[in-house]
C-alpha cells in the first residue's frame, strides 16, 4: 500500500466517516489500492491487522442488505399494479403465504409466547389488527392515485410514530422534529392540491395512503412495547397470522373471491411475500444489528424515488410537477425529522464488535 493511500486513511479517520466499524474503511481501501487478497497488511494509522475476510463480513455485506432491503421492498407496489385482483385479496395473501413460510421458524419459539401476559397477547393481536389495516388502505390507495404518490405518502410513518410516541411519552419531540413534520405537511399539500384538478380519485388515493401510514405508525408503537421482551421472529410470528386473519375475514365481508386469477397474478401473490414481506424487511432488519435504526430509516427514504424509477419504466406512468415538488418536501422533512431523533438518541454506545445497538420498532412489516 502506497503513502498517498494512507494519508487518505488518516484524513478519513480525522473527519469520522467510518461506519459500522472505525477500521472498515481500512480494509477497503487496502483492496482497492494492492488490488490482491493480502489478508494482514498492517494499517499504519489504526495498527490493526485488516483482512479481506473481515470487510466481506462487516463491512460490505451491511451496506449491501440495506440496499437490497431498499430496492426489495420498492418493487412491491409495481407487484401490486400487475396483480389482476382486488386489493384486499392482494394483501390477504401477501400477508398469508408469508404466515405460512414463517410458521415452521416461529412454532419453536412458543416458549417465548407462554411467558407473555394476557395483555401483551392482546397488543400483538392488536398489532396485527393495524399491520392489516396498513396493507389494505395501502394497497387500496394505488387503485386510486399513482405510485409516485401513494409510496410517498406512506412513507410517512415516521412522522405519525414521533407524534404518536409524544403523546404516549415515549419520546419527545424536539423543535427540528416538529420543523420536519411541518416540512412533510406542506409537500403533501402541494401534492393534494395537483391532484384537486385530476377528480376525486387521486384524492381518495392519497388520503388512503396516508390512513395506511398512520396504521403502520400504531403498529410500529405498539411493536416498540413489545420487542424489548420478545425476538423479532417471536414477534412477527404472532402479528403476521393475526394481520392475516384479520385480512381473510375483510375478504370475506366484501365478498371477494380468493379463486379465479391468472397464473401472472398468482406469481405477483407469491413474489409479493417472498420479496418485500420477507427478503426486503429481513434484509432491512438484519441491517439494523450493524447500523442504528435511524440510519436505515433514513435510508429507506430512497424507496419511493426508486418505485418512482420503477413505475416511469414498468408501467409507463410519470411523475407530475406537483408530485415530485411534493414528494422532495416530504421526503426532506422525514430526513429532518429523522435526523433529530438521531441526535436526540446519541447517547446510546455502539454494542461490542462495532455494531451500533438498534433501537425503535422493527422495520418489518409495516411498511411495503
């Protein structure tokens, strides 16, 4: 390794961009400067022995869950669009083949289920009662307004959860908190006025997405209650059949059929659960034992540019003026809101072996 590369390495750990370990950046670049696998080249800056080994497993491989979590779970309303079926049947099986796939994980974890109180039953009952009402407002909303716009409406979750877990005291919210809100208040009124001169439709569809995102807010403050005494699997694993039911029993009362699909359809059903339900969330909370939660929900703010990205090329449909000056102030005033929890959490220490502790509710789940 040359001397330029290490008076790079001195200036990267002089401004602080090194994450989720202080050495990653080490490793890398010595990579990408000897351009071999030598495995102990000592670093002069920090003396530790980095090994390739060692960035595939901590350093790159968290960045490259978040990123397949991020555009895994972006490609869920494109699903929804090219599945020939109500919304309602869409989000039963969504939310039921992944009950099923799951089932066989969580059975064994029934030990942490007897622990629980009565009462912590009846909130993940609960939870999944909201985790239902999420997908089928949601997923109702693009039968109405566009992708550009019901994605970035719902992405609002986190506004709704901060004002949410103000009211419930969980948290505080601090004047940038309140800054980004009104921020995100102010691009959705810039989207619902464009929309005013499309008819009733778009409005309906907006204002279903964001009831699902107040839905997704419930859910994530009630997972937040219950994660500190139960595992993640431990939880989904209550909630997810509960949503289910709660789903399959909606189907039945608008008296949808669950029979009678194309084959595309099916496979959009399928895709739907493997993909964003479970690959996406699963990547994105795999994610969260390297990164703080903050950090990946910021980084989910790229989900609806991408299902943006993904409309304009799959199913022709672009962006108006207004939605994306709209969805830019929504998107920058969840930032500001995010990054004021962030500093407001700074307190927290990193846990051993580099990894920042997550904290808040899981990612999974509540969003698409």
């Amino acid at each position: 390794m040359g001397g330029g590369t290490f008076g790079w390495l001195r200036v990267t750990h002089r401004l602080g961009v090194i994450s989720p370990h202080p050495y990653a950046i080490c490793a890398l670049a010595q990579v990408v400067d000897l351009g071999s696998d030598d495995l102990m080249a000592p670093c002069p800056e920090c003396y530790l022995a980095c090994d390739t080994h060692w960035l595939r497993r901590t350093a790159i491989r968290p960045y490259l869950g978040m990123f397949l979590g991020v555009v895994v779970v972006s490609c869920a309303a494109i699903l929804i669009r090219l599945a020939e079926a109500p919304p309602l049947v869409i989000a039963a099986y969504r939310m039921g083949i992944a009950s099923l796939v799951l089932s066989p994980l969580a059975l064994p974890l029934r030990r942490e289920w007897r622990r629980m109180r009565t009462r912590d039953i009846g909130l993940a009952l609960l939870s999944g009662l909201f985790l239902a009402l999420h997908f089928a407002l949601w997923i109702t909303s693009l039968d109405y307004t566009s992708v550009a716009s019901s994605v970035v409406l719902v992405t609002t979750t986190p506004l709704f959860a901060g004002v949410g877990a103000h009211f419930l005291r969980q948290d505080r919210l601090t004047g940038r908190t309140v800054a980004g809100i009104l921020i995100s208040l102010a691009g959705g009124m810039v989207i619902g006025f464009g929309d005013l001169s499309l008819g009733w439709r778009p409005l309906l569809g907006d204002t279903l997405a964001l009831l699902g995102a107040m839905a997704a807010a419930c859910y994530f403050l009630i997972g937040r209650r219950l994660r500190p005494n139960l595992s993640i699997l431990g939880y989904i694993g209550l909630v997810y059949p509960a949503a289910a039911t709660v789903l399959l029993l909606m189907v039945w009362g608008w008296s949808n059929s669950l029979t009678g699909y194309s084959g595309q359809t099916y496979l959009m059903f399928l895709l739907l659960a493997l993909g964003p339900q479970l690959l996406g969330h699963s990547a994105l909370n795999w994610a969260l034992g390297y990164f703080p939660a903050t950090l990946v929900a910021i980084a989910v703010l790229a989900e609806p540019v991408v299902a943006t990205v993904l409309a304009i090329f799959v199913l022709g449909e672009s962006p108006t003026t207004a939605e994306v000056g709209g969805g830019v102030l929504i998107l920058v005033g969840i930032y500001v809101a995010l990054r004021s929890s962030r500093r407001a959490s700074q307190g927290a220490q990193p846990a051993a072996g580099g990894r920042a502790t997550p904290s808040g509710p899981p990612s999974e789940g509540g969003r698409q």
